[in-house]
C-alpha cells in the first residue's frame, strides 16, 4: 500500500507541475531562477533520457507500461514492502506513470528542469524523471546494504 500512495503522491506532483509549465509558458520559453546556473524551460522531449531514440513512441509507452507493470508485482510481494523499497517502487512507479501519462496524451514528454554553467546545458529533465532516479537510487542503497548484512 506504501508503494501505491507514494506513486500516486509522485505522479501527482509530477502532473501539476508539468500542467503549471504547460499552462504558464510557451513551448521553449524560459524563466530565470538561478541566473548562470538554473532556469525553468518549457520543453516538449520526443525522445528517452537526454533526448535518445526521439520517435519511439511506442516503444517507450511499452517500456513504461511494463516497467509499471513489474513494479506493482513486485509491490505485493512480501520482500517488496522491507525497508525502503516501498518508497523506492513508489517513486520509480510515479515517475514511469507520469512520463508514461505524456508519451500516451502528447506523444512527448513535458520538460522544464534546466541545470547549466557558461556554455554547458544538462538535458533538461522533469519530476518524474526526478523520482524515477531517487527510486532507483533507494533500491540500490536497500541492496547494497543488505548484501553487506548478509
């Protein structure tokens, strides 16, 4: 059940700010907030992570479809509700739902997170994808830690 509400918290968040930018900004502006560092930039993503393999629509709705698929599974397993995995599927569920939620409605995914110094530009990203790294990086500290138990 943890692993539910917290996906459904982070898919939440994700799809309100998505629609905050959608609705605020035009498709490539950009605002300021960390002048020389950071600004929110209105971005429509064709593509996976960093922008690779733009098009591929189906093929990353299938992808998320069964990666959420594998998370709820795994979510009603016993081994799935120790320590921090519930939070960890939680977040990995809520961000593939909420990137997944683009792909089906727009085709794209909804970026707006931009992260630069001088001349270098980190691919802007979302929420979703925001949680879907911290849930993979809790699912690799609860291993890690365990093995080191065991």
């Amino acid at each position: 059940m943890r692993t539910i509400l917290v996906g459904l918290l982070a898919l939440v968040v994700d799809m309100a700010s998505k629609s905050l930018v959608a609705a605020r900004l035009a498709l490539g502006e950009t605002i300021p907030v960390i002048p020389g560092f950071f600004q929110i930039t209105y971005v429509l993503n064709p593509g996976a992570a960093f922008g690779l393999l733009p098009h591929q629509r189906e093929l990353f709705i299938a992808v998320s479809v069964g990666a959420v698929l594998l998370i709820l599974y795994h979510a009603r397993r016993p081994e799935g509700q120790v320590g921090v995995l519930p939070y960890a599927m939680g977040l990995m569920l809520g961000g593939a739902a909420g990137n997944l939620a683009d792909r089906v409605r727009l085709g794209r995914v909804v970026d707006f997170l931009d992260f630069y110094w001088r001349d270098w530009h980190y691919p802007v990203f979302n929420l979703a994808d925001v949680s879907i790294v911290l849930g993979v990086g809790l699912f690799l500290l609860h291993h890690w830690r365990e093995g080191r138990r065991g």
